[in-house]
C-alpha cells in the first residue's frame, strides 16, 4: 500500500489480500460511493449507495452517467 492509502486505525483489522478483497465484493450488491463535490470554499463529502458488480480487476457501479457522482468520479 502506498502511505496515502495506509491504515492508520486498526491496521489489523484491514485486509489488502486481493482474494479476500474479490470475495467480500463478490458476496455483495450494494456500496455506499464517497466523493469530493466542488472546489475550493465549496467542497464537500457526497456519499451516495449504488449498485456495483466486479468484472475481473474492474469495479462496476449502476448509475446515470448524467449524475454528479458518476461525472465526479
């Protein structure tokens, strides 16, 4: 892992095996999606659940690409 992404809190809670990772993706269907909207004074945290599906090393997510998130992202 790179130091930005690096577990600080309860580092031996995390998993970065990538078996493991697929799996838990794999049993799931829905995620909640956190981005940065707005620069500057405006920014702000947007969470949004979607859909997802994993297809190989891609990530999938279920959304209207004339939504902010989808644009955002």
């Amino acid at each position: 892992m790179s130091k930005r992404i690096t577990l600080r809190r309860k580092p031996d809670r995390g998993i970065d095996d990538r078996t493991a990772i697929y799996a838990v993706l794999d049993q799931g269907l829905m995620a909640h999606v956190g981005l940065i909207a707005g620069e500057g004074t405006d920014a702000h945290p947007v969470v949004i659940p979607m859909l997802y599906a994993r297809y190989g090393d891609q990530l999938l997510l279920h959304g209207s690409p004339a939504s902010r998130l989808l644009r955002t992202a």
